[in-house]
C-alpha cells in the first residue's frame, strides 16, 4: 500500500508539472499570435492607409474614382508582398472598378472608406487571413512541446531519487522556472522577427511604388515627392522612427520623425535590398519593441503569481512527509481544494461582468438589470449560509462539500447556454449557494482538525485560499479568454469542479457533533437556527456599537467588493475595450493587496486590543481608491486608465486589509466574553447583505450620477462614514470588556 500511495504521488507530481507546463506554453502562444496578428494587420492597414492617401489626392483634384488610372500598381502591391491578404476589392457604389482575384475566400474583411472633398465616394476592402500567420507560430512553438518534454523528464527523474518535501518542491520550481524563461525567450524572438517582417513588407511595398521610375531608368534624384511618400509611411506607422531609400549607393529619399530623438532609434535599424539595386533602411523607436516584451513579461508574472499559489498549494500536499500528523494532512487537502474552488468562480471574474451586461442588453432590459443579475449569486451565497451551517451539525460535512462542488460546475457549465436569461438566472443562484455550501463544510473541516499547534495556521486558510484563489483565476481567466473564449472559460470552470469532486473523495468523514432521531427534528433544528439568528439580530441591532460597526464599515466594505472590484470596474474597462489581461492584472492587485495587508494588521489590533482607527482608516483609503478610480476613466489614454485603476485596486484591497478581520475584533470588544461567538456570528451574517447589494447600489450610483460622478459620490458617502465613526465611536485605546 505504502509503495502504492508513493507511485500515486509521483503521477499526481508529473501530472501538476505537464498541466503548469503546457500552461506556460499556451500562455506564450496565445500572446504571440496576438502580438503577431496585431503586427501584420497593423502594417497592411498603413500600406493601404498610403494607398488611401493617393487615391483621396487625386479625388480631391476633382477626378472620380472610376476614371483614376494605375489602380493594379497601386494595390496589387499590397497583397504581393504579404500572404496574409487573400483579396482586394475597390468599390464605387455597386461597381467593381478593381479585383486582385476571383476566387471565393474566406476571411477577415477590413473595409476603409475613400472619400473626396464632399462626400464618400467608395471603398477599399481588404480580406485577410490569420492562416499564414498562425502557421508561422505553430512551427515556432513546436519545439516547446519537445522542452516540456524533456523538464518532465528531469523532474521524474530528480523525485525519483528522492521523495522529500524540500525534493517535490526544488524540482517543481527549477522546471517551472526553466520553462517560463525559455518560452519568453522564443517569445522575445519571435516578437523581433515580427519587427523585422513588417520592415521587409514595407521596404517591398516601397520597392514596388518606385518601380516604374527604375524600369525606365530615370534618374530618382530627378523625381518630385519621394520625401513625401516616405513621410506617409511614417504618417501611418507611428513606430517608425526614420526611412531612408538607398539606390545605387546614393541616397535619393529621406524621411524622419522629427517629434522624437533619432538616437535610440539606430538601435533598431533594418535594412532590405532588392534585385533592383534599392535599399530601404528603415528605423523604428526601441520602445515598440520594448513595451511589447514588456506586455508578455507582465503576463507571465501574472501567470507565474497564478501558478505559484495553485502549483505550490498541491505540491506541498504531494510532497508531505510519511509521519505527518492526520491533521495537518487533512488541512494541506482543505487548503487546495479550496483554493481550487475559489478558482472556479474567479476564473470568470475579468468578463462575467461584460458577458451578463450583453446578454441583458440583448435581451432588451436596461444595465440596472444586470447588476441585479449579478447579485443573484451573492443571494444564494447567503442565503445558503444558515441552512448549510446547522446541516453540518447533524451531516457528513464531505457530503455538504462534494453537493456544493456539484452545484458550482452545474452552474458554471449552464452559463454556456447564454441565451436563455432565466437559465443564466438560475445559474448564478445555484452557483452561489454551491459556494456557500463549500466555505460552511470546509469551515467544519477546519474547526475540527485545529488544535493549539496548528491554530493560527487553521484560521489563516479561509483568507489565504480566498485571495490566492481570486488571484490565482482572475490571471487564468484574463489570460485564456482570448484564446479559448468565454463559453471555453465557463466549460474549464466546470471541468475544474469535476476535478475538485474527484479529489474530494479522499477527504476523511467529518460528522456533524450531533444526532437526530427523525426527518422532523432535522426541520426543528433549521427552524430553531433561523429562529436563533433572528433573536441574535434583534438583540445586537440596537447596541450603537455594532450598528456603527455594520452600516458605516462592514457592509460598505463588502458592497465595494462586489459592486466596485467584481462589477463595476471590470465592466466599465471592457467597455474601453482594455485588454482581457490587463482587466485581470488590475482585479489581481485587490486580493494581493487584502492578502499582505491583513497579515500585517491583524497581529498589531491584537497586540493594541484597537480597532478604531483601522477601521476609520480603512474607510478614508476606501474613498481615496474611488477618486482615483474616478480620475482614471475620465483619461483617454488606455495606458493611463490601466495604471490609475490598478492603483485604486491597490488602495481598496489595502483598505478592506485594514477592515475585514479587525471589524470583527470591534464588534466582540463591546459585547460581553460569554457572546463573543453569537455577536461574530450575527454579524458576520448581517455583513453579507452588504455583498448582495453592492452590485445594485453602485449599478445605481453609475447609472444615475454617471461613471465617473458616481464612483465620486460612493467615495464621498466613504468619507462621510469613516468620519462618523471617528467621532461617534469613543472608545479608549484599549478597551474593557462588560
């Protein structure tokens, strides 16, 4: 047996490394196709932006479209020297007045329109194909496939010499590590070759505009506008920096940009000869290059975070030594499986917002319903909480886990069928209360299973697997959906949730700590939980201190996280067609930021036995992180948008750092010892309504003021709360219980 479970954890290792490793490669692969189609289509759209240029000159001249000569030496040039056009047409009204082929193909079509001093007078429509481009890719990323390879290889054969902890882990991170820099170093390769394939297309495209003049052997220092048509090129292609036309060794053209230096410039130079004897130079700002590596070094950071947190979380588990205590064995399994479980709700966090928006849009109701929408899942999330908690006192909490898992990947894998709203409806609820299920039986699983030993590393594992697993899926996500599509994301959340039933199954029973003779008694419990709640509301509701707590910290805090971090912003940045992958960066900072912060705090408010001025704090952070949000959408530059708002997402997860765990130190401060336990609980439960209408009232907020006013306007109502528990809340620096 023992031998068994030791082969079980090296193909459970092998099979952690090739999925984080094929992880890394469709990574890589998926930024450089996107990197090299936006290369190509960009330098085809300036040829037949010059084209366009000509054209619109001699129009404006007063020559119409159908009576300008020399059309086949002006277009055909474009799909000559690029494969990846298919066709052009040049149209007048219903007339074809030129064709570069006749046969039927399909592809990408790109229509510019043409126009004279007055009015449109036609187009110009290009068909484009990504074949030949993802043909390139392929070839390139098949050696990848073979390094993969190779590093399982290595990484069976270093745990095979020794099966330790400190082994499982050294090995994972060497391939991991390995991997990830070679694929950025083909990554970095191929970016470059892409460079260098647009300077030959427009060096040929130049070539071919000069032809005639070399073919009649005219002098080309003879010939008028050369500099101009150089200038065009650089017009339409803002990287480049300076194009120079070399024939017969003179220089006969020259054109630069003279609103930046040339000097760095000549760091990325290229040159490319024809058969003709002409030479194009051509010189691009570094920066071009620069800002695209450093947009696949940033994925692969944020990849990389992703990883780290899933991959290590496993690895540790696989890696545990023979004598670990049952307990700790059972908590490492708790800590993945909820991690992973987080995951499949957050896999879907950087679009689900934009994606429920187009689905009620096109349904014809208005964008307050999508945030209702939206909120649905947080209602079932509590809703669910009360019931599942007093089920686990009486039922096997794997039973409670492994429904709930179900429940989440039926959920998930509904929102395929997109087009049905009451479908998507359901879907979200009964995500919701599959998550609830989950956070109630792991809850059971790690009460029981903490001792004094491992208490505080026990009471971590909600928070850290929360945020790792949010941090964790928003990367995937944002990463993935470009490539594989949202329907894709929703199918490998369910996937992900067959896997964590799967692996559920090696969780030990965890029976609840009572007995029940009869169904009827199990109905009587619910009822007397619920009955209990409601008195436990009733009672704290008028002690001043727990109310402030509540509606001036607590539930603004949670309605900023549903309604602003999970709604608000990734929807408003879609909707400025920022990048899936940046969305997510931006969401990924919030949890990292709650992650450090708490960590920090949480030792200091105890050691204070103070809460006051974290909370109050919290809430001033809370509203400079909405200006800022605020300030950031009223920029019209994406680049700028993208830094303010992770920024705020910055300041917000710092902020709610500074509240969630010392709220609670708050609330069971100003309530005797012997309730300590009831007044968390209530409160805890009263703070998630604060989750179900975050959505709704910063929906609202944005719908009514605006975006921008409204973000100002929530930061104001966060200012105004903060300031009142300042003044109204007199408690000493340390407090005395009752």
């Amino acid at each position: 047996m023992s031998q068994y479970i030791k082969n079980s954890r090296i193909f459970f290792g092998i099979l952690l490394v090739s999925l984080s490793l094929f992880l890394i490669v469709v990574v890589g692969y998926a930024q450089t196709l996107k990197s090299y189609k936006a290369q190509t289509r960009e330098a085809i759209l300036a040829q037949a932006e010059v084209a366009k240029l000509n054209i619109e000159q001699i129009l404006n001249s007063g020559v119409p479209l159908h009576e300008i000569a020399g059309l086949q030496a002006l277009l055909a040039p474009i799909a000559d020297t690029d494969p990846s056009v298919m066709d052009i047409r040049l149209t007048s009204g219903e007339m074809e007045l030129y064709r570069y082929t006749n046969m039927v193909i399909e592809g990408n079509l790109v229509s510019i329109p043409l126009s004279n001093k007055f009015s449109v007078a036609g187009s110009l429509e290009i068909l484009l194909s990504d074949d030949p481009i993802k043909g390139r890719v392929d070839s390139s990323f098949g050696v990848m496939l073979w390094a993969a390879l190779i590093l399982i290889a290595l990484f069976v054969w270093s745990i095979a010499l020794q099966q330790s902890g400190s082994r499982y882990l050294k090995s994972f991170s060497v391939v991991f590590l390995t991997m990830t820099l070679l694929v950025i170093a083909l990554v970095s390769v191929l970016l470059k070759q892409s460079l260098e394939n647009k300077a030959v297309a427009m060096s040929d495209i130049i070539s071919h505009r000069i032809a005639p003049i070399m073919q009649e052997e005219i002098d080309p220092a003879l010939v008028m506008g050369m500099d101009d048509m150089l200038a065009d090129f650089i017009q339409t292609n803002e990287e480049v920096a300076s194009l120079t036309l070399t024939v017969g060794g003179a220089q006969v053209a020259h054109s630069a940009d003279s609103e930046h230096s040339q000097w760095l410039a000549q760091l990325a130079t290229y040159e490319s000869a024809n058969s003709l004897g002409n030479t194009t130079s051509i010189s691009f700002h570094p920066e071009v290059l620069l800002e695209q590596l450093l947009h696949v070094l940033k994925s692969f950071a944020i990849l990389f975070g992703g990883c780290a947190f899933v991959c290590f979380a496993f690895v540790k588990l696989l890696s545990r030594e023979e004598r670990q205590p049952r307990r700790e064995n059972v908590l490492d399994k708790i800590k993945a499986l909820l991690l992973m479980t987080v995951l499949m709700e957050s896999l879907m966090a950087p679009m689900l917002p934009e994606f429920i928006e187009t689905v009620v849009s096109g349904a014809g109701y208005s964008g307050m319903t999508a945030s209702l929408l939206f909120s649905l899942y947080f209602l079932g999330f509590t809703v669910t909480l009360l019931p599942a908690a007093r089920l686990a006192d009486f039922m096997d909490s794997r039973q409670i886990l492994i429904g709930g898992i179900l429940l989440s990947a039926v959920g998930s894998l509904a929102l395929i069928f997109s087009e049905h709203l009451s479908i998507i409806l359901v879907a979200r609820f009964v995500s919701g209360v599959g998550q609830a299920a989950i956070f109630i039986a792991v809850q059971h699983y790690i009460l029981f299973h903490s001792n004094q030993e491992n208490k505080t590393q026990a009471a971590g594992i909600i928070v850290f697997c929360f945020n790792a697993g949010f941090i964790a899926g928003a990367a995937f996500g944002a990463l993935l959906v470009d490539m594989i599509g949202v329907d894709g994301i929703f199918m490998l959340s369910a996937l992900i949730g067959v896997g964590m039933f799967v692996f559920a199954q090696w969780l030990p029973e965890q029976m609840g700590n009572k007995t029940l003779p009869n169904a009827s008694s199990k109905y009587r419990l619910l009822k007397y939980g619920v009955k209990t709640m409601g008195q436990d509301a009733k009672r704290y509701m008028v002690q001043s201190a727990f109310l402030r707590a509540l509606f001036f910290v607590g539930a603004p805090a949670k309605m900023l996280m549903t309604g602003v971090v999970f709604f608000a912003t990734p929807l408003v940045l879609a909707e400025r067609n920022i990048a899936s992958e940046s969305i997510g960066q931006v969401l990924m900072t919030y949890a990292i930021a709650v992650l450090f912060v708490s960590g920090k705090v949480a030792p200091l408010i105890d050691k204070r036995g103070n809460a006051k001025l974290s909370l109050c704090a919290g809430n001033m952070l809370s509203a400079v992180s909405l200006v800022i949000i605020g300030l950031a959408l009223q920029s019209t530059s994406d680049t700028l948008v993208v830094v303010l708002s992770t920024l705020s997402m910055l300041i917000l997860g710092a902020a709610h750092g500074l509240i969630n765990a010392p709220v609670v130190t708050h609330v069971i401060n100003h309530v005797p010892s012997a309730d300590e336990g009831a007044a968390a609980a209530t409160y805890r439960f009263l703070e998630r309504f604060g989750h179900v209408s975050g959505a709704i009232l910063v929906g609202f907020f944005i719908s009514f003021f605006g975006i921008e006013t409204g973000f100002f306007m929530l930061a104001a109502c966060l200012a105004c709360f903060g300031t009142l528990m300042f003044l109204l809340d007199g408690e000493k620096l340390a407090e005395v219980k009752s």
